[in-house]
C-alpha cells in the first residue's frame, strides 16, 4: 500500500481550493446571466400585462364615445388610463 506523501496533499488541496474557486467564478456567472433573464422576462411580461388590462378600458371608452356621438350629443366623455382620467372632447359645430 503507498502512503501519500505532505507535499502531494498539499499539491492535491491546492489544486483543488483553485478549482474550486474557478468553478465558484463561472458559477456566478451563469447564474447572474441566467437571473438577469428572468428579472427582464418578469418585468417585461408585467408590462404587457398591464398594458392588456388597460386594452378593455380602452374598448370600454371607444365604445362611450361612439354612443355619444351617435347619438348626436356635444358632451364631453370621460374615461380612465391607468388610474387618471382623460377627457375625449366631443367634436362641436363650429370647432
């Protein structure tokens, strides 16, 4: 049976604690490109979904609107977009 010797295990530890930090590096890495994407498809996928809650609000104002003009009323209507209220001006006779 062969014995090992001071200087191979501390050679072997060595190379190993190297390794192992080389593997921690490109480990990060990975794994910071990897979250990267995520975080992007997360905040990009919440925007469209955002903007797709708002698409039946906007249905909702467009169909008010030609009600109200179809109706031949100068009114004024009022809708929301993203918590605010925005005012579509009827068209008037003279304007």
């Amino acid at each position: 049976m062969t014995g090992i010797t001071l200087e191979t295990a501390r050679n072997t530890a060595l190379l190993a604690a190297g390794g192992l930090a080389l593997f921690a590096i490109v480990s990060a890495w990975i794994v910071k490109a990897i979250i990267s994407k995520l975080l992007t498809i997360a905040v990009l996928g919440g925007l469209a979904l955002i903007v797709w809650t708002q698409r039946a609000s906007l249905d909702d104002c467009a169909d008010r609107v030609k009600a109200t003009l179809q109706a031949g009323a100068t009114d004024d209507t009022t809708c929301t977009f993203f918590g605010r209220d925005v005012t579509i001006r009827a068209p008037r006779g003279g304007d």
